[in-house]
C-alpha cells in the first residue's frame, strides 16, 4: 500500500512493471508493514500456505501413479508404496500432511478467535478463511476415500447418505452424487476428479484470503489498529519472513516424526482392507479432524435435523463476527471472554473424543451437553457478554508502554508479557 | 526466549500426546508382545527372522493365505530377506504360474520367474471360502497394517489358541482363540513345536515361528521400512542443524527492533 509509487531500477523492469506491475507487488509483499508484536500463533498462516503446497505438489506426483476405479485403485496404492520409486514418502507426506494441514488450520482459527481478528475491519477475511475451511473438509473427505479401503467406502456411504435427510429431494440428491444407487464405480471416479479441482479452488480463495488482509493489515496480539508504516510495524521482509521460516522449521519437525516413524498413527488399520460392501466395520469413524462434527451430528436424535445441527456448527462461525457484539478484539483485555475461550476451546476437544467413541450411554450424554454448549457459546453468550462485560484498559500502541512506561503500573507488567 | 520455549515444549507435548494416547488407544487388549527388530527409531529387519519368516509362510500359511502384492525379486531386495538372487531364483522356480496366450492363443504353464507375484493358493476369494468352511484367509501382504494392535496382534493370534472355557459349545471347525474378535477363529491351530525344519539351526518352537512369521509380514506390509527410519534420522538432524542456524539469523535481525522474538 505503501509501495504504489515503486519504480524498478532497470529499464527493463520499468518498461514490464508498467504493462504489468509484478515489481510493485513484490515491493509491496516486502515493505508490508507488519506488527511487530506478532507472536508465534500468529505464524500459522505461512506454514498453512507451505501445507497447501506440499498437499499440491505431492498430490499431483500420486495422480500419476494412483488408477481411479474401484478394482483397481486398491491395488495402484499398494503398487506406490512398493514399486515406485519414493512412492512410500510421497504418500505418506500426502496422507499425514493432511492432518498436519488440519493441526495447522486449528491452530489458525482458535488464535483468530482468542485475538478477535475475525471483527470489523477484517470480516471478510474471516469469511473466505472459512470457506477455505469447508473446501479443506469436501477435500479431505473425498481424499481418504481414494484408497478404496474399508474405511473409505464406509466413510463415503455414511456422510453421502447424509444428503437422503433431505425431504422430498434426499434420494435424488444422494443417488446423483452416487452416479447409481450406492457408492460405486461412478463415485470413487467423480471423487477423484474433484479431490484434484479442490486444491486450485482453494489455492485461489488464498490468494483473496491474503489480498483480503493486506487492505486493513494484519491483527495483533493487543488487538489495537496500528499506524503503517510506525515505529509499532516492521516490514514483512526480512523480519516476519525469517520468524515464519523458523517456525515453519520446528512444525516440519514434527511433520517429519509422523511421516517417518508413525506414518500410520492417525490413519485407521482397517482401511488397510480392500473395500468391501458386503462386511460392515465395526465401528465407522471419520479422520480425527472430522471428529467434533460427527459427534454435533450423532447427538441429534433426529436425522435430518442432525445433519442441520453439523452444517449449522460452521455456518455459525461465518456469522460469527455478528455475533461478537464486543468492539473489543484481544483476548488479553476481556477477563470473562479469556476463560470462555479456555472452555470453548475444551468443548471441542471433548467433541472430537466423543466423535470417536461409539453414540451410546454416557458418551451420547456428554456429546450431547458438549453439542449444546458450543451453540450456547456463539448464539446465547457472545452477543451478551459483549455488551456486559468490564475490559481492561487498552494501551494506545505497541511501543509506548514499554519505553515510556504507563501511568498504571500493573498495565507495564502485562505488556511485557505480549511484546 | 521464553517463547520459543514455550513453544518448542507446546510441540513436543503435542507430538507426545498424539503418538501415546493413539497408541494406547490401540493396544486396549493385552497382547503379547516380542523384541521385534523393527521397533524403534533405528528399528531394521532381523535377517535372519525374515529368511526363516519366509521359509514358515511357504510351508505352513501358503496353503490358504495368498500374499498378492509380493514378487520373487522382493526376496532379493535390500531391506527385505536379502536371498542371494540365485536363491530367489531356485524359489521361484519351485511354482508354477500360468502364462499366456501364446501364438496359436493357448495359455501354458511355466515356472516361475522373478518377476512373477506370489502363487495364490485359490483362484478366485470364493474358492477360499468355499474351501475353508466359508471363512475367508485374508490375503496377508497389508495384514500387519490392517489390524490394530498390528504385529503383537498377529503374534498373539497365532499364540493364543485355548481350550474354550467350560461350557462353551464350538461348532465342527470353528476354534477357541483368546484374541480373536468374539473368541471363535476357523483358522484351525498353525503351529506345533519342530512343524518346520530351519536351515540356520534354529530351534522351531511355536514362539519362534510366530515371531519368524510375523517379523515377515511386518516386512511384506512395509517393504520400505529399514529405508524409511534410516532417511527419517538423517531428515530430523538436518531440520534441527538448519533450524537453529535460522533461530540465530532470527535473532540477528531482530536485534535491530525494539522486541523479543
């Protein structure tokens, strides 16, 4: 914003930066002023684009040697692992890196929730992050059912008949997504073909997601709008580049731990069987980031409004900055808000555990409590607690506190906590 | 600084909750267990094991367990039983397989060769389920990865052949087996002591055939496995040389900036 006047230094890249002005944007991605009080859960959003990008790149490799039909797709994975060269790698970077891409994108969301980005001037960013969400899900879903083991036929029968809950329309829908009258052939193709589109859409909606944050400027941990350029902003490069490569560093460690010593732990054993129509698993789970949201779906005893209830769960964090009435952001200066968050945060986690335990006795119980909790937080607690709620005193920028000092000492302490 | 640690203890808590908790949500029966060679970071085949693994699957599971996704040549292979290939060679050998058509469009039998998959012991999954009273044998090439609990559940398994308890009452065929789902198994008891022969000397007890046996299929199920922990070590040192190189570039540049990072 600050670089729409760059002139290249070469003639060349004048006479190219004036047809198309690449240059200035490169400028602008360096010179973007960032908060310099940024902390590390604020990192997530680079190693999420690096998520993407491996799922990509990885992807398009096992497209190469992956065969979309159900006699022999089963077959084209075991040939990966054994037979191509690095298949093993390849896949495994491919299966675990999505659920390093889910561990990432948690982390994303609940920090946006804890600092408030997600309110004025930053609602749409928020809302294409949670589209970007939901195509992750559709992508995710449809890519644990190209293996074509049990758990992925058994998985795709159990969310595609969701669809039948639909009065009147129900069983056309499932059976048009089907291609027939049951997951089949025509399913595992039409799933294979979209799991490959899903990515670009997504890699596009980043794309706005990012020219979405680079209007108002990133959030911050006190959650103040900031002057860009200030003395409280550095620029994105070097600063925010080298911080983000260094975590994104320490999360490849961990990625790496799963690909190469676990490489199986968050899969499900039995989708290491063939699929099979005739021999129903025991107990079908989806992949743990699905969890919480099979659990919301469970714990409605009625079909058609549990489906409601799951769709519901993330249609009501797209309106989410409504529903916070409070015009403050941070976390930090909201003491209720501070310790609902905490619950909020345990809810989902409860959620998730109940998603994989089997809808019955005590755990129906607590899924159930656990469900109308996490409608209570966002539609009851948030709109009221905005306008009760005493904040804190906010400090009017980043840097004078710490230099100057303020004229509460207590407000001193604190800030050295979150520069 | 205090952040960092923060945050590399966050990771490492994260990494350590996930892989027990899955774990221990994996091994809710106690199964036995054994000192498997690929265990553990550095875990690698036991030669050895996987040459008499191979030698028991042949004479003792082969006759109703196919291993589709396996070769001759992967007997030969780094990482796997390591036969010379002129062994792998004389096994191949020993089975026939069918080939064809040639000119005048007959199909014909040959020998094996080291490109060929293992000889299934049916033609088709109906055959095997009509000849083992209507259970299916799986096929056992994924069978480690394809059960929770993985090799301590095939070990067990082939360990835990019982007398059922008084007053159960077993049908013609079907056995009592403490760790199979639901108790009753139609795999009929494999192993008895000295069922096989060992080339290397080895004593053939039943816990040393389960143990040979399994150590193969852990290997049939993840022939990359030596490669995988061995590429694994090197990847992780590399990305713990180069992240602290960067932590100090990091703090270098942020010298510069009134704020911690």
């Amino acid at each position: 914003m600050s670089n729409h006047n760059y002139v290249p230094s070469s003639k060349l890249g004048k006479w190219f930066n004036d047809r198309l002005p690449l240059l200035t944007l490169s400028a602008h991605l360096k010179e973007y002023p960032t908060p310099k009080n940024l902390n590390y859960w604020w990192t997530f959003g680079g190693i999420l684009t690096f998520c993407l990008i491996t799922q990509i790149i990885t992807g398009v490799v096992l497209g190469m040697h992956y065969v979309a039909h159900a006699d022999f797709a089963f077959d084209s994975v075991e040939h990966i692992m054994r037979d191509v060269n690095y298949g093993w790698l390849i896949r495994y970077v491919h299966a675990n890196g999505a659920s390093m891409f889910f561990l990432a994108v948690y982390i994303h969301i609940f920090r946006a929730l804890y600092y408030g980005s997600y309110k004025s001037p930053r609602e749409v960013i928020w809302i294409i992050g949670m589209i970007i969400y939901l195509l992750m899900m559709m992508t995710a879903f449809m890519g644990y059912v190209l293996p074509w083991g049990q758990m992925s036929f058994w998985g795709a029968t159990v969310i595609t008949n969701l669809f039948s809950a639909i009065p009147f329309f129900g069983e056309g829908i499932t059976n048009w997504l089907w291609g027939g009258y049951a997951v089949d052939k025509p399913t595992l193709t039409r799933f294979f073909s979209l799991h490959y589109l899903l990515p670009f859409l997504i890699l596009g909606l980043v794309i706005l997601h990012i020219w979405a944050l680079h209007v108002p400027g990133n959030n911050n941990p006190i959650g103040i709008e900031l002057k860009k350029p200030s003395k409280d902003t550095v620029p994105f490069h070097p600063y925010i580049v080298i911080k983000d490569l260094f975590a994104l560093l320490l999360f490849l460690i961990v990625f790496a731990f799963f690909v190469f010593y676990s490489p199986n732990i968050l899969g499900h054993s039995d989708n290491y069987i063939e699929a099979n129509p005739m021999v129903t698993p025991a107990h079908i789970v989806p992949e743990w980031y699905l969890l919480p949201f099979y659990a919301i779906l469970r714990s409605v005893p009625d079909k058609l409004l549990g489906v409601v209830a799951m769709f519901a769960s993330i249609f009501i964090l797209v309106v989410l900055p409504w529903l916070d009435t409070s015009k403050i952001r941070s976390a930090i200066f909201r003491p209720i808000y501070k310790q609902l968050y905490w619950i909020l945060v345990l809810d989902v986690i409860i959620l998730g555990y109940m998603g994989a335990m089997p809808a019955e006795g005590t755990y129906l119980l607590i899924a159930r409590a656990a469900t109308a909790y996490y409608f209570i937080h966002f539609l009851i607690i948030l709109p009221i607690l905005g306008k009760k709620e005493k904040t804190l005193p906010v400090p009017p920028n980043i840097t004078d506190p710490v230099l100057g000092g303020s004229s509460n000492p207590q407000m001193v302490k604190k800030k050295e906590k979150y520069i | 600084m205090k952040n960092i640690i923060k945050l590399i203890y966050f990771m490492f808590l994260s990494l350590i909750l996930l892989n027990n908790n899955l774990l221990a949500v994996e091994k809710k029966k106690e199964l036995l267990t054994s000192d498997w060679s690929f265990k553990g970071y550095f875990g690698k085949f036991d030669r050895g094991a996987l040459q008499r693994g191979y030698q028991v699957y042949t004479e003792v599971c082969a006759s109703c367990h196919s291993m589709k996704y396996l070769s001759y040549r992967n007997l030969a292979e780094k990482g796997g039983p390591e036969f010379s290939e002129e062994q792998a060679k004389a096994i191949a050998a020993n089975f026939e397989v069918t080939d064809g058509p040639n000119d005048d469009g007959d199909m014909f039998t040959r020998p094996a060769k080291l490109s060929d998959k293992f000889v299934q012991p049916y033609r088709n999954v109906k055959e095997a389920m009509a000849s083992n009273g209507g259970a299916y044998p799986p096929d056992m090439s994924v069978l480690v990865k394809a059960r929770s609990g993985g090799a301590d559940y095939i070990y067990s398994l082939l360990l835990g052949y019982e007398d059922p308890p008084s007053g159960t009452n077993l049908d013609d065929g079907v056995y009592y087996n403490k760790y199979m789902y639901g108790n009753n198994i139609k795999m009929p008891k494999p192993f008895m002591d000295g069922q096989v022969e060992y080339n290397d000397g080895t004593e053939a007890t039943e816990q040393q055939m389960a143990k040979d046996v399994v150590t193969f299929l852990a290997w049939s199920a993840e022939p990359h496995l030596e490669e995988r922990h061995k590429i694994g070590f090197r990847a992780i040192i590399y990305l713990i040389v180069i992240t602290i190189l960067v932590y100090f570039s990091m703090k270098k540049i942020w010298s510069r900036v009134e704020s911690e990072v």
